[in-house]
C-alpha cells in the first residue's frame, strides 16, 4: 500500500512534470504569481509584470498591491484548491474542490480565464472567487484572503477612468498653448514699422527697446492696464464712462497691428483721455474733431482746434491739458485723470458751465502738476486736503465756482507755489494761517468771497510774506471794518495792490508811498477818509489809480500829488468828497488814457492843456459843478462812450451840469453849430 501511495504520489508528481514542460513549450515562463494560499499561476510571458507595462501602472495608480514573483518552479506536494488554466496546459492537480484563496484582478485583461472546480464555485452568490482557510500538516492553519467586492472593483476602474483623462486634457492645453504662441510670434514678427509724421499728424510710435521679445506670450488688455480699484468698481456699471473707455481701447486694439509695440503709459494715456471724453459727452462739445482716431497720435486730438489745447513731450507723454472758452464740457471730472501722472504738468478746466461735480481727489496724485486751475464751471463741494500733495505745484487757481466749505490747511504744504488765487467761491471761515510760511509766493489774492474772513489776514499777510508782488483782498461784507496796516510798507517788492469793496476805513497811511515799484493802486468802494497823501507824488511807477467810491476830501488836483505822476494811464477819483480845480499841470500827464471826475464837487473851468492829453479816450465830468466851454484842442477828439453805473445809460464823456453839451462823435464847445439850443 505504500508504494501505491508512493507510486501515487510520484504519478501527481509526473503529471506535475508534465504541466511544466507544456508551460515550457508554451513560451517558458520565468514568473509565476505566488496568490492566496502560495498556489503558484503561471503568467503566458516574461513582461506580464513588467513595471513599464500599462498593466502594472493600473495597479499602482489604483492602490492594488502588485502579485509577487518567484522562481519558475512547481511545488512537487500538490496543494488543495489549484485551478487550471484555460487554453495554456492541462489542469493542475486539485486533490479537494477548495478554491484559491484571493484572485487576480486583471485576469480579464490580460486573456487569463479562471475555471472553477466544483459546482460550488459557480453557485457563489457573488460571482466571485473565495478562499476558504485548510488545514496543513506542515505550516498549519492558512489565513482566508479577504474577497474583493463589486464595489471595489468598480471604484477602481473609475479611479483609472479619470486619470486618463485628466491626462488627455493636460495634454491637450499644453498642444494648444504651444501653438497660440507660436502663430501670435509670427504675427508680431510680420508687422511693418510705423509710418513717418505726415500731414503734421503724429502717427503712433514705439521705441525698440519697449517692443516685446518674439517668443515672449502676448499679455491681456487687462493685464497691461492695471486698473486701480476705484475705475474696476466703476466698470460694474456696462454705461459708465469707464467702460465705454476700455470697450473703445479693446476694439481699436483687437484691429490694431502695432498695438503689442504700444507702452503701458500710452494705453493708459488713452485710457484716461477716452474715459474724460466719455465723462464730459464729447460727443456734445463744440470742438472734438479728431478726438478718439486710433489712428492719430493723442497729441493732436486737441491740436486741430485752438482750444482745446494739449502740450505732449519728444516721447509723446501728455504734459498740458487745458479746456476753456466754453467747450460744453458737460459732466464731472473722471478720477481716471490721474492715470496721466507720469506726465502730466499743466491741467486747466476753465469756462464750461455744465461742468460740475467735486474735484476728485486722485487729482492728488498728479505730483507732476505745476499749474492747475479751475475757473468759472460749476464745480462745487469742498477742496480736497490732497492737493496738499502737489508739492511741485506752482500755481494754484480756483474761481467762480460753487465750492463751499473751509479752506484745507494742507494747502500750507505746498511749499514751491508762487501764485495762489480764490475767486467767487463761497468759502468760509478764515484764511488758514499756515498759507502765510509759503515764503515763495509772489502773487495771492481772494475775491469776492464774502463769508471768508479776509480782514484778520491782512495784517498778517504784510507782517509775513515780503515777497509778494501782487495781494488782492475783496468781497468782505460782513464784520468790523479795518485799515491799512502801516507795516504795508515792508512789502517792497508789490507791483500791484488790491483792497477794494473790503470796508477799510481810516486815512491811507503814508508808507504806501514806500512801495516804490507800484504799478496797479485799487482801493475803490471803501470808506477811506481824509486826503491823498503827499508822499503819494513819489511813487512814478504808478500807472493805475482807482479810488472811487471812498469818502476822500481836498484839492488833489490843485496840489502837487497827482499831476507829478506822469506815468498814470488811468485817474479815478469820481464819487468822492473832492474839491478845487483842475490845475492847468494836468497837461504834463502825457499818458492819461481815461479820466474819471463824475460826482465830485471840483469846479472852475477845464484848463485849455487837456487837448495835450494825446493818449485820452474816456473823459467823464458828470456832474460837477464845472463851468465854461470845451476847450478847442479837444474838438474832433473822439471819446469812447461810457457806462454809467450809477446814472443807468449811455454817456459821452462832457459834462452836463453848467456847461452846454452835445451828444455826438466830437465834443459841444468848439462851434455853436453842434450845441442844442437852450
């Protein structure tokens, strides 16, 4: 019986033998699959595994465990549960109808077929093959494998399933980008340079050095711009003026050749310019021709017409940018306007009634600016404090608008301004006291500005700033009146003096004769009292001397004051306390041009040395308790008529009180003929 057994054991053990030279005559497999209960499946080929294969890197990418392998050898004790695999040699020996213990998840894939050996096996309710754990002499008790469910099996493939695509797709973006660069390369390679200046037109112009490199990618409109947060914000709305602006510069680029070579200062300078079209209604201005052709450089969108007008660098930059005598700007003021800072030097908005709104406050990053000037528009609300950042500012102009509110201290910042002027603004409280450190001012004045506290300036102005060559004050309405402060003389340096409809009252002190270089003397509608001072007959660079409308008494034109001033172009001293007579030395003021005695109480004759007044064009006597007849030498003189305010109507300049008058082209007294009868 034993050798039966033996002889048993041997006849497996060739049918074993058997297996393996059919395996070898297959295609001698190296590499067989040690599974479940270490029963070893031989793989048809040596590269089943290979790790390079698509099959091995499923296992990997799906977080299945790779079967390992070991030396080409069957084990000459048959083991339960061995299969038979379909279509590669005879069925391996299986003493019991146990099943191997796990699977293999690629059998499908790789041509693999599993047959079960009992009916058993094909009843399983999952369709899946279970290991069942036996019991051996030798290693004892082996472990069931888990089974691998449905389930699983799907979750897997659905893991592969997205990994190839998601690999079809990079590939795809990266084939497609490489050829957008490619073709945009080429087109940029391909474009002509630009044309020469014609016609007096400057075409668009780019330096080599900006242009991009040909294998550089195209960067976006958007990108390029980078738009502050305030125009993005703006931009939500699709009819502002800042989106009609990027849709204008969007579509002339996308037609454009050349507009790659364009820098990012100049496709914001055009970005700017078009948002303060679209911002203004351009389309409404009585002069726009030019402006918004793509083709023409911006400097000359303005140039075409006199106004208005625009100044541009060698380079193109824009450095003055100036609106005035009405153009109908109709609407406010874009914050875009500081995208020009880079540039911009001079910027003037002046007579355009329909301009309004408040004076954005990104004004305050045009450092560049040196002159800026608002005048005569409907602008109102408060002056921004960031004007006190314009610190290369020179001159600073606001007039006849709406603005209300205090003036910003800041204003004391700007340390290089030379010309300040407020003018028919309803600003109020006082002057800021630190406007007085900006030692290099030579011209300041505030006008007509009658809820500004002016008067408590003054005697700080002349305390301070010496340099001055021009102070205007005027328009105080209400308060205590004030006089001239003595301390006006330190001020040697004014050329010009402004102090009328100021409610000064008091004599005018002699230092003004102190002011030497004086050209321009204005101190009407005051109530100055006394007498012209006598020290007044030194100052002979006066050219202008209006007085009206003060309470000012004696003989000035009998003394030795005004006649000596031969250098007077114009005399206004009508509607004051003044008596006497015209001396004959008026003849001497060879450069009278206008002569104004309506509403005094002079009296006498008119001296025969008026016809020397070759240069005079306006006379006007109304009123005064003069007598006698024109003198000779003024017939055929024509006079310019004259505006009376106080009496309404048009007047030549002859007297009509005590003396026969005509009204014509020439003067009553030289013949009877031209006189009306009495």
């Amino acid at each position: 019986m034993n050798n039966n057994k033996t002889q048993g054991h041997h006849g497996s053990g060739q049918q074993q033998q058997q297996a393996v030279n059919s395996f070898d005559a297959l295609g001698k497999p190296e590499r067989e699959v040690v599974i479940g209960n270490q029963h070893l499946i031989p793989f048809p080929d040596r590269t089943a595994l290979d790790v390079s294969s698509p099959l091995t890197l499923r296992y990997v990418i799906c977080g299945i465990p790779i079967p390992t392998l070991s030396a080409p050898a069957i084990s000459q004790d048959s083991r339960p549960g061995a299969y038979s695999v379909a279509g590669i040699g005879p069925m391996l020996p299986h003493p019991t109808n146990r099943p191997l213990a796990g699977r293999i998840p690629d059998v499908e894939e790789s041509g693999l077929e599993l047959v079960p050996t009992s009916q058993q096996d094909r009843d399983r309710d999952d369709g899946l093959i279970h290991a069942d754990p036996i019991d051996d002499s030798e290693n004892g008790k082996i472990p069931t494998a888990e089974p691998i469910t449905t389930r699983a099996r799907r979750l897997w493939k659905k893991k592969l399933f997205l990994f190839l695509s998601l690999e079809t797709m990079v590939a795809q973006v990266i084939v497609l980008i490489v050829l957008v660069a490619f073709l945009l390369s080429r087109k940029s390679s391909n474009q002509t340079q630009p044309s020469k200046q014609q016609n007096g037109v400057i075409p668009i112009q780019e330096h080599p050095a900006t242009m991009p490199s040909i294998t550089q990618a195209p960067i976006s409109l958007w990108e390029r711009l980078s738009l502050p947060e305030y125009t993005i914000r703006a931009m939500e709305n699709p009819r502002s003026p800042q989106t009609k602006a990027y849709q204008w510069l969007s579509n002339n680029i996308n037609k454009s050749n050349n507009t790659q070579h364009l820098p990012v200062w100049r496709l914001k300078q055009r970005f700017a310019l078009a948002t303060f079209y679209y911002s203004t209604r351009g389309d409404h201005w009585v002069k726009n021709q030019g402006w918004l052709d793509w083709d023409t450089n911006e400097c000359n969108w303005a140039q075409i017409h006199p106004v208005p007008k625009t100044r541009c660098g060698e380079n193109g930059q824009l450095l003055s940018f100036k609106f005035g005598s009405a153009n109908n700007l109709d609407g406010t003021i874009p914050p875009e306007i500081s995208l020009l800072s880079e540039s911009m030097e001079k910027l003037s908005l002046s007579r355009n009634f329909q301009l309004k709104g408040n004076i954005p406050t990104e004004v305050g990053l045009l450092t560049r600016l040196t002159i800026l000037t608002f005048s005569i528009t409907h602008l109102s609300g408060t002056l921004p404090t960031e004007l006190g950042q314009l610190l290369s500012l020179d001159e600073l102009m606001i007039s006849g608008s709406e603005f209300v509110g205090t003036l910003p201290t800041e204003l004391g910042n700007l340390s290089n301004l030379t010309a300040l002027g407020i003018q028919w603004a309803d600003f109020s409280g006082s002057i800021p006291s630190e406007i007085l450190g900006l030692s290099n001012l030579q011209t300041m004045f505030f006008f007509e500005c009658p809820l500004l506290d002016t008067a408590s300036f003054l005697p700080q102005v002349v305390g301070n700033l010496h340099n001055l060559e021009l102070l205007g004050l005027s328009g105080r309405k209400t308060g205590e009146f004030t006089s001239i402060p003595s301390e006006i003389g330190k001020l040697t340096n004014l050329a010009t003096l402004i102090l009328k409809d100021f409610q000064l009252n008091g004599p005018l002190p002699s230092e003004l004769a102190m002011l030497t270089n004086l050209n321009y003397l204005d101190l009407q509608r005051n109530s100055i009292t006394g007498t012209l001072p006598q020290e007044l007959s030194k100052m002979s660079q006066l050219g202008i001397l209006l007085m009206s409308s003060n309470q000012l008494e004696g003989r000035p034109l009998e003394q030795d004051v005004l006649p000596q001033l031969t250098q007077l172009q114009w005399l206004h001293i009508d509607h004051n306390l003044f008596s006497g007579s015209i001396a004959t030395e008026i003849g001497l003021m060879s450069s009278l041009e206008k002569l104004e005695l309506q509403n005094t109480n002079l009296s006498g004759t008119l001296p025969t040395e008026l016809h020397l007044l070759e240069n005079l064009t306006s006379l006007v006597l109304m009123n005064a308790s003069l007598s006698g007849s024109t003198p000779d030498g003024l017939c055929g003189v024509i006079l310019s008529p004259h505006e009376m305010k106080f009496f309404g109507g048009k007047s030549y300049a002859v007297p009509t009180t005590n003396l026969s008058a005509c009204y014509g082209t020439s003067l009553c007294g030289c013949t009877c003929e031209n006189c009306p009868k009495a």
